[in-house]
C-alpha cells in the first residue's frame, strides 16, 4: 500500500512512534495492522507475537502493541480511539490464544496515555527505560 508510505507525523509525534514506512516487512511473529476509514488507509499499528512480549509481560499469551500512528492529515477525528476501541475484540477474534496486550508508552507522551486509559488499558506499575526516557507498561486484559 503505497500510501502508507506517505503518512506523516508532527516533529514530536516522530519522537514517540514509528512511520509505517518502517515496516514494508513483517518479521516472523509481527503483525502489520492497518486500519482504514472509507477503504483508505487512516492509521498503523504493529502487534508483537515474539520474544520482546517477555521484555513487558510474563503472560505466555500476551501480545505486545507497537508504534501506533495515524497520518497526520487524518488526525484528531477519533480513529486511534476508534481503532483502539475495537482491538480487544481483533485480537481475540484474530489471535484467539491472545488474552492480553501490553505496550510502552513514554511518560512524556500524555496525549497517548490518556487515549490508552479512555479505551482500557491499564498501567501496570511497571516501567522500563526506552530511548527517550522512561516508558510506562500498560495492559489490556481480555475477560474470558
């Protein structure tokens, strides 16, 4: 899809996520998830089904959410809510061994914090030291 390779992001968003542009390439055990709105591309995630799940939980069956982004053009019209609303239900529908997803997010990224607790998950208490600083591990428990 060329057009991921056209999403942009702000100066500070770049310092927190990855561009899709990153990932042409899934790696074993990686899971390139685009959403869209309309049949075009809005938005980009990453769900982790590899050994860096351990680095953030001990649970055998978590998967772990990586660099969440949406096209600049395309933001603040509630697509990462939306996305992030309906990852529950994708990950157990799509990953039916998956019953928690875990992911790190920078403690001076507040913007996605409060998205992430709005939709659920839940900080951990756990924390980890990422390229920028401190990471907060946060969780979304799927109930059985």
């Amino acid at each position: 899809m060329d057009i991921l390779n056209s999403f942009e992001l702000t100066k500070e968003q770049v310092q927190f996520t990855s561009l899709p542009s990153n990932y042409k390439e899934a790696s074993e055990g990686q899971h390139r998830i685009v959403f869209l709105c309309d049949g075009e591309p809005v938005g980009f995630f990453l769900l982790h089904s590899t050994e860096r799940v351990k680095e953030y939980s001990d649970n055998p069956q978590a998967m772990l959410l990586t660099s969440l982004s949406i096209n600049q053009a395309k933001q603040g019209r509630g697509y990462a809510k939306q996305a992030m609303l309906l990852l529950r239900k994708f990950a157990a529908d799509e990953f039916p061994d998956c019953n928690e997803i875990v992911l790190a997010v920078n403690h001076k990224n507040i913007a996605a914090q409060k998205l992430y607790e709005k939709v659920g998950f839940e900080d951990t208490g756990r924390r980890k030291i990422g390229p920028i600083g401190e990471q907060y591990i946060m969780n979304l428990i799927f109930a059985d």
